[in-house]
C-alpha cells in the first residue's frame, strides 16, 4: 500500500498525489490519501476528488498509528518492508522511486522527475469529472481558437499572511511586462487570458497592447474551471504557485513557451521544481 499525505491547496495535492500515483504503479499497489492534515487545518479542503484520479481517503484506524511516528508499531500493522519517508529538501530524490514495499509519503514533492515518465497517465487522471457550464465552454472556445498566452497572478494569500510573504514573494508588473515581451518575439497574433485571485490589481496594472480578456468567471470553490481554462492555454506566464505550475504542465502544446519569475522562492532553496525548459524571467 502506497499512502500519501496531503496538504495544502489543490496545486500542492496535485504533486502529492502525482509521486503517489507513480509509485503505486511500480508496486503493484493500492494508493490511499491521509487527509488528517486537511482536516485539522480548516482553511484547506481535499480537492482531488473533482478530477477521475485512482485512490481514495486512507481509512482512520490505520493512520492513528502513523501520527504518533512509532515505527514499531507501524511494522506490525503494515508489515516489515514499511517504509516512512519525509521529504528533506526540494531536490528529486531518485531513490524514492527504488522503494518496495508498504510506503508513507510526508512531503510536498514539488519536481515532475517524479512522475513525468508516466505523463499521459497524470493527464488523464487529472481530466476533470464534471463538464464545464455555458460560460467556461465559451471561454474554452475562445482559448482554444487563439494563439492564447496564460497569464497567471497569485496575490490575495501571498500578501495576507506574513510567513507566506517572506517565503514566496510577488510577482511585480514589471516581471510579466518582461516575459510578454519574450512571447512578443516568438510568437504572432497573440491574445492574453488573465487568470488571478485579484482582478482588481490585474485590470489596473497590467494594460497590454494585444487582446486581453481578464478571465473572472469562476469563485475559489470551482478553480478546478480556472485550471481546465489555463491547461488549454497555448503559452503561459505564471506566478511562482503551483497552481500556475499545473496549469503549464498539463498544457499539451509541444511548441509551448513558459516563462517563469527569476526566483520562485524569496528564502529557501527551489531545488528542482523548475522544469529545465522553462525560461526564467526578471523583474
């Protein structure tokens, strides 16, 4: 049995389940989600259910033994070839896929060496369940029939909390005036789809010369209808969020151009979350 834990929003989920889903293929081996973690938080919900992933909610009576650390009596319950495994840093660990066994996952697992050799396998299983309603099929068609670029800004939580602030940072207009310029030279006819969590911010300062269309259609409770609209994108501009992140990778263009900020963490070591292909922009 392969048992991950979750934690944080959908984007965070969405690599937890991707390096779980991989390493029950390579066992044989059913994947369970430990949502304690959510539970306890109340500002985070379990999101995965909106999309036709494999795997469920890890029952209770057996995570119990897990949240006490005692790996003696995690043995007992899970066998001998159990394996506890927390992540150290953000490098990819390729040991990680060598593992057999009975394996717990605590970690946020933010790098596609993980699961990119099963690629067309993560794609479909995060296809989303429910179909799109009226307004986000016309918004679809219009994606879809551009040469459309994804301009993705994370603000409102980045800004709120303190901590969240110090290790994140903001991407300034400055940064996506740049990476336009980049898309400018590679690519024609372009028309920008602005997805944010502050359209407000977005209207006022980001004013481009190409068609802009400031999607704000969808609440927080269906960004499942933003990240559909943003994976169908054809380019991508995105904030250092791993929901940005998501909606670029699943994007099946194979001529996509992804710009990303210098820095995707103000303090800590990135370590392998960034795509080599990837271009890295400045302020």
């Amino acid at each position: 049995m392969i048992i991950v834990k979750l934690r944080g929003g959908l984007g965070n989920q969405m690599f937890q389940y991707a390096i779980g889903r991989n390493l029950a293929l390579k066992n044989n081996a059913k994947l369970k989600f430990d949502v304690t973690e959510l539970e306890q938080d109340k500002l985070r919900d379990y999101e995965l259910n909106i999309f036709n992933i494999s795997g469920s909610v890890a029952s209770s009576y057996r995570l119990i033994f897990i949240r006490k650390f005692n790996k003696n009596i995690i043995s007992k319950i899970l066998g001998q070839n159990y394996f506890y495994i927390k992540q150290k840093d953000w490098y990819f660990n390729a040991t990680i896929l060598e593992r057999k066994g009975n394996i717990y996952l605590d970690g946020y697992w933010q790098s596609e060496n993980y699961f990119k050799d099963i690629r067309q396998i993560i794609t479909k299983d995060f296809t989303i369940r429910c179909e799109p309603d009226e307004r986000n099929k016309s918004m679809l068609k219009k994606i879809e029939n551009s040469n459309s670029v994804c301009i993705h800004v994370r603000r409102e939580d980045y800004i709120r909390n303190k901590k969240t602030k110090e290790v994140h940072g903001i991407c300034s207009s400055e940064y996506y005036y740049n990476a336009v310029k980049i898309i400018e030279k590679k690519v024609r006819n372009l028309k920008f789809f602005v997805f944010s969590d502050d359209s407000q911010w977005t209207r006022e300062n980001l004013k481009l010369k190409h068609p802009t269309i400031y999607v704000d259609i969808n609440n927080s409770e269906k960004n499942y209808e933003d990240l559909r609209l943003m994976s169908n994108c054809k380019h991508f501009i995105i904030a250092n969020s791993s929901f940005g992140w998501w909606g670029a990778w699943l994007s099946n263009n194979p001529d996509k151009i992804i710009c990303i900020p210098g820095k995707w963490f103000n303090s800590i070591d990135e370590g392998d979350i960034v795509p080599k292909s990837w271009i890295r922009v400045t302020d």
